[in-house]
C-alpha cells in the first residue's frame, strides 16, 4: 500500500491500492430524466473521468471499472450498438489524455465479441500507455467473472497437457498468475452504485477479502465526493482476513 506520505488525500491516510467499481444506473438516471439511454452512457463516461481523475490523485494504484458485462450483450441490438460506439469513441478521444496524466490501460473481457476495429484500437491504446508509471485502469469490457475463472482453468490445462505444469503444484497463487487481473494487487474495495446489492458476476475471483461498499447514487451522479466517503467507509472497516484480531 502507497504511504501516507505520497498519498494525496487530504485526510493523510493512504487509499485502498486497488478500487474495483461497478458503475451502475446510467439507464435510469437518463429516465428519471425523460432522457434516451444513450445520454445516461454519456453522462457515465463524464463520471469515469473525474472518478480516474481523483482517484490518480488520491494515490490509488489500481482502478478496474465494470464498462458492461457479458450479460449486457443480451440487451437490445440497438442498446449493444450504442455501447460499441461509445466504447470505439472513448478509446479514441480519451487515450491521449491517459498518456499526459501517466495513466496505465489495460482492458480484460472476451473482446472477440467487438468489431476488429474496436480490437485494434483496444490493442494499441494498451501499447502507448504500457510504459506510464502512475494509476493503472482496468476497463472490464464484455467480462464476467464466471467466464475469467473459466479462461483461467483454460489456459492452466494446456500447460498441463504440454507438460509445463504439474497438477500437483496447481494452487491459489498459481491460479492467480493466469487470471485476468494477474499482476495486479488484490481488490481492496469494490463500489456499486444505484442501490443494487449484487455483484452481477463482477471479479468473483478477485474479491474474496474486498470490502463491499454499496450506495444508491447513480453512476452519473457518482463524483470526487462520493468516491472520498466510499474511501472513509473502507478505513473504518476491521480487515481481518479471516483471522481473530491480536492473533496469527
């Protein structure tokens, strides 16, 4: 965990190192607004960049924000196809801005599910941004967790059948270094947002010990404020890892 002394928050107090956030209720946020569901995605991506903002400020290390799940593709054609275009436009537009603030990207999910030119973008924004040393954000596209645990033991079994791997040496850590988050620190805090109290298949994995914080803003609601009282909710937690406090 970053110290307090390089920690920009002004209470002193280092930041969880990896923020996970379900960013949830663009839909209704645009309803209760008699607005189409493309704004509420759009006032999202506004969100994203003040929460990636603040959150490269406070010291966070990693930043993984649900974009939408596997199960979101069962939405409207209509619906998909706006998300595509937004996510195509952001990668576009937002890429250069990450470089100046010395933000890493890294994208996880089933991207074959994209158009080759989403793919190739997703693939060259990951490349010009892979040297920066400051916050790294991961952008869950087309993800869920069932589906990374799946991968997972994908990729192990092969090595096992080429005989690069022992089965009898087959363990949490080992299992960690084939996920999608491997290489990153472990979950500290996962947010949701808009009142849901559910994961929806987000980082099964990854958040065994995470501290859950759900509010019911919606997501473009969701600002510097809100993040900070998620951030002082975390402190006040007792994490203690499935161990008894004063013992080993």
């Amino acid at each position: 965990m970053s110290s307090k002394k390089d920690s920009s928050n002004s209470s002193g107090i280092a930041p969880p190192q990896h923020i996970a956030i379900i960013m949830d209720g663009n839909g209704r946020w645009a309803k209760s607004r008699h607005l189409p569901r493309s704004s509420g995605h759009q006032k999202g991506v506004q969100t994203v960049r003040k929460i990636v903002k603040h959150s490269a400020k406070l010291g966070v290390k990693t930043l993984t924000l649900f974009a939408f799940s596997s199960e979101n593709m069962r939405r409207s054609s209509e619906e998909v196809g706006l998300l595509f275009k937004l996510f195509l436009s952001v990668l576009r537009t937002e890429t250069k801005k990450l470089k100046e603030n010395n933000i890493r990207l890294k994208i996880v999910g089933d991207l074959s599910a994209f158009t080759p030119e989403i793919i190739a973008l997703a693939k060259e924004a990951e490349s010009s941004l892979q040297k920066n040393t400051g916050l790294t954000l991961v952008i869950a596209a087309n993800y869920g967790g069932q589906w990374d645990i799946a991968e997972t033991a994908k990729k192990i079994a092969i090595d096992v059948s080429n005989g690069d791997i022992d089965p009898e040496n087959i363990d949490t850590s080992l299992f960690n270094r084939y996920t999608s988050l491997s290489g990153l620190p472990e979950v500290d805090l996962l947010i949701r947002t808009s009142g849901e109290i559910r994961l929806s298949n987000f980082l099964l994995w990854d958040i065994a010990y995470s501290e859950f914080y759900f509010c019911k803003t919606l997501w473009p609601d969701f600002n510097e404020d809100s993040l900070d009282e998620a951030i002082d909710n975390f402190h006040r937690r007792d994490r203690r890892f499935g161990e008894r406090n004063g013992e080993n």
